[in-house]
C-alpha cells in the first residue's frame, strides 16, 4: 500500500516537471507523415508562380487539440493563435514574451499579460504612448532598418528618430537566457526579420513560438511599404517557409487577414530534434 502510494506520488510529481517528453511510437510516425507531406508541398509550389494560391501550399504540419491553444479571431489585430495557455499560466514570469510591433494596439501584450507571461513590446513608430502598466515597452523596433515609406502607422513619426535592435541584442540587453514567444506585425519587415534572425539565426535566440502576420505581393499599400511586398509571391513565400521548416518550425494554424486577401496571419511552435 505504501509502496503504491509512493509510485503515484513519483509519477505525479514526473508528470509536472518541465522536461522533454518522448511521444509513443505511432504518434511519432503520424508526425513525421504529416510533416512531410506539408514539407513536399511547399517544395512543389515552390516552383510554379500561381497568383490564385498565395498562401494555399502552407499546410498545417503540427496539430493540437482546441483545448489546449487560444484561437484568433482572423482580424490580424491583438487576438492571436497560440498553444499552452493554460501551461503559460502555470509558468508565469518564466514565460518570456516579446511582441515587434504593436501601433498602439496593445490587445496581445495585455492578454499575454493577464496569463501572467513577462512581456516586452518594442515599437520604434509609437511616440505618445499610453501608461501601459502591465507590460514593459521599449521604442524600439526589431529587425533591420528598412524603408518606412507608405507605412501607414509611422506619418506621424520623426522617421529619422527610429531605433533598430536585432532579436539576439535584444534579448542579450535585456538578459532573458530565452525567447519563448515572439509575436510580429511590422508591416512588411517580417520579410527580412525572419530570413536573417530567425533561418539565418543562432538556436539560442530562437523563440519557441512565432505569432506572425505576414504580407505578400498585393497586401494594402496604405499600411505596408510596397517595395517590402514586391515580388513575394507564392513561390518566394514557400520558399520562406521551407528555410522555417528546416530550423524546426510547425505551422499551427494559419488563416486570412479578414481585411487583406493579401496578408495571413502564421502561428508556428518549434520542435525540439
């Protein structure tokens, strides 16, 4: 009797430890069928230009229960899609969050707040910001510095002003040992952020989630600098998202912005070899 109680009690305490989990047999075959077939896709519509497929070769190709993610609601706005709320609660201040770009709508930062995460938000175009209170807020804005003409969210900036920071200066400045989740709507600089950081990047400054809206050829002029979407179509988008695939990147979940047939928003965990 004693000695069943104190196996469950090792097993129960196994079980709420954070660390790496092997998956039986089976369900590591069906991952790996559904990863390639995603992965075969993206290669194939890597090599024909097709304007009526934009986003379509992108496949989910890492899957969850809906219990265990926080849907999106499709607007490209502040509610996003993402796994581990409940497990994000549990771990709190250790969950390291950053959101690039947030033009004011701070809707994602203060839902992460509300989990408990640590989250920093960085945008360089926001100049008369509110007292945020619940997140901690830089002015800068991640990535490279680019061509901000026709962005929508910086003709009232001071474009001269801006500050730049790459991901891993970031994270060095702000001493985090890690990103867990990076959150991006930078209006056409997801482009170049996630080629030179993320594909091109050192696995240390790797975030483990990557919440993205990304704009293709066509995406509204008004908001994105037109020579950040020139020539992003589907076969350069696929392309994109092989170079993600190869660092360990799963789509899981992906939909239309509901205000731009030219622009999706991309949910994606990485997955540990």
């Amino acid at each position: 009797s004693s000695n069943s109680n104190s196996n469950v009690g090792s097993v129960r305490s196994s079980s709420s430890g954070d660390q790496r989990r092997r998956v039986p047999l089976i369900v590591s075959k069906m991952m790996t069928l559904i990863e390639d077939k995603a992965y075969k896709k993206l290669v194939e519509g890597s090599l024909t230009n097709d304007t009526r497929k934009l986003f379509s070769d992108v496949l989910i190709s890492y899957e969850h229960g809906k219990s265990h993610v926080k849907p999106s609601d499709g607007s490209g706005q502040g509610i996003k899609y993402f796994a581990g709320p409940d497990a994000i609660r549990a771990m709190g201040k250790d969950y390291v969050v950053y959101g690039a770009g947030n033009a004011y709508d701070v809707g994602f930062e203060k839902d992460m707040a509300k989990l408990g995460a640590n989250v920093y938000s960085f945008d360089c175009t926001v100049t008369n910001r509110p007292d945020w209170t619940t997140f901690t807020f830089y002015p800068w804005c991640v990535g490279t510095k680019g061509d901000f003409e026709g962005n929508g969210y910086s003709k009232k900036a001071n474009k001269t002003d801006y500050e730049f920071k790459s991901l891993a200066e970031i994270r060095r400045q702000l001493g985090h040992k890690r990103i867990d989740m990076l959150k991006m709507d930078i209006e056409g600089f997801e482009w170049e952020l996630l080629q030179t950081e993320i594909i091109n990047g050192k696995d240390e400054d790797l975030p483990e989630q990557i919440l993205v809206e990304i704009h293709a050829e066509g995406a509204n002029p008004a908001y994105v600098p037109k020579s950040l979407t020139t020539g992003k179509d589907n076969r350069v988008l696929n392309k994109l998202f092989m170079g993600l695939f190869r660092r360990g990147y799963r789509v899981q979940n992906w939909e239309l912005n509901s205000g731009d047939h030219a622009c999706a928003e991309f949910s994606l965990i990485r997955v540990p070899n």
